[in-house]
C-alpha cells in the first residue's frame, strides 16, 4: 500500500476544492425540506458546482449517474437522486464531491426534515459525534485503526450499529486512494499517519443492525432490517503536529 503524501502546493489546492464541496454540501442541505424532490436536490448541486468552473466528483464515476449521492431513511449511501419527494420525518443523506484543479474534495452530512422520534435523533447525533471523534483522534503518528475503533466505540456507546460493508478512504488527486478506513477496528493496527495524508473520513451508522444489501439499480445501499442509517463525512489533513478538516463550511 503506497499512501500518497500531499506537498504544500498540493495541500492548498486540496483546500480550494474542499471548500467547495463544502459550500456546495451545504447550500444543498439548507434546501431540504418536505416536497423537495431528490432529483431537484441534485440539479441544485450541478448549478452550483458549474458556477464554480468545477465538475461533479461522482458524475460518471463507474457510471454513476448523479452528481451527488442522496439517500433517504433506510437507504445508507448511494442513493440515486431522481422523482422522490422528501417527506416528513425523512432522514435525508446527502454525499457530495468537487473536482477543481486536479483534486478533489468529499464530505457528507445527515439532514431531518421535521423528524420528531427520539431514536432516529440518537442516530444522527450519535452520528455526528462519532466523525467528530475520529477527526480529534487523528494526529501524527497514531495508527489508523486508533480512528477506526474511536469511531466504533462512540457509536456502541449511542446504541447503534457501524456499517462494516462500506469504509472510509484517501482522496487527493483521485476520489479514491489509499488507505481505506474502516469505521471499527482493533486500536494500533494499519498504517501510521503521517503528514501529508488526506483523508476522507465517514461514518455510515445504522439504528439497527448493521447489515446492508445493494439494490437492483447497483447503487443505492440500504439497511437489511428497514431502519434508518445516517452518514457523516469530512476530508482531513494530516499536518506536521495537528490535524485539519479541510471540509469546514
């Protein structure tokens, strides 16, 4: 496994396209609400990446066909934007990626739309908490799984279940690189971090089990027992004595 290490240059070019694709990530949540198609959700993400002279990350991408990923309840990732309307209560999932001068930027976020059950808050709360975690638990240094179980552990302790199909990963000059980063995972395993490594970090988490199954379009993961997932997700840089969310809106 060879990780590519980013140099300056590269590091401030990764900034660009991150804060892009948080920007777009975010003015694309700020527009979720009942009766909002997934479909306009995603046009939404294709005018802004075009006004800013980027190009959609997953557009295309294996022949995917939207330029985010948007998915609903118990759809886990990969949801393909289209006709569906958001209703009520929907736990609405967007994934987002932005090509711009050679690199790009991923990151992801969960969205409620009026949802009033205590569970499925757990779930995004316990969620969130556990990106967050992982993000302060990376550092020079420390090996890869010591993120990996940081994020398992907070995500037991919420009374949820980490989805162990899917992982994490490198992102750089490519959407995907090396290491793949699993959200569980034995403490002082893998790779050490080292500065100059890019890092998408994502925890998928279900409210029950942590079984998933892909759907017959080859895209959109859904959870086995129907309940609802939520997914959260920043690139990170490993700098020489700290980390940096380069995905901050």
């Amino acid at each position: 496994m060879k990780i590519p290490l980013k140099n300056a240059a590269e590091l401030d070019a990764m900034r660009v396209s991150c804060r892009m694709t948080a920007s777009v990530l975010g003015q694309v949540a700020a527009a979720i609400q009942p009766g909002v198609t997934t479909g306009e959700l995603d046009a939404l993400a294709r005018r802004l990446i075009a006004g800013m002279n980027a190009k959609p990350s997953f557009l295309g991408y294996r022949g995917y066909p939207g330029a985010m990923c948007i998915s609903i309840n118990d759809e886990v990732i990969h949801g393909i934007p289209g006709r569906r309307v958001v209703l009520p209560g929907d736990v609405v999932s967007l994934d987002v990626g932005v090509y711009y001068n050679g690199f790009h930027g991923d990151c992801a976020t969960t969205v409620t739309a009026g949802v009033t059950d205590p569970d499925v808050i757990r779930l995004v709360e316990t969620t969130r908490r556990a990106l967050d975690a992982a993000v302060a638990a990376v550092r020079p240094g420390c090996r890869l799984s010591d993120v990996s179980h940081t994020i398992e552990g907070v995500v037991q302790a919420g009374g949820c279940s980490v989805v162990r199909d899917f992982v994490g990963h490198g992102v750089g000059r490519h959407l995907h690189e090396d290491p793949q980063i699993p959200n569980y995972g034995t403490p002082g395993h893998g790779p050490v971090l080292k500065p100059g490594m890019t890092l998408a970090i994502e925890p998928m988490v279900n409210l029950g089990r942590p079984d998933v199954a892909v759907q017959d379009d080859g895209w959109t993961v859904v959870t086995r027992d129907g309940k609802p997932s939520a997914h959260f997700e920043h690139t990170v840089a490993v700098l020489e004595e700290s980390v940096e969310v380069l995905t901050l809106a």
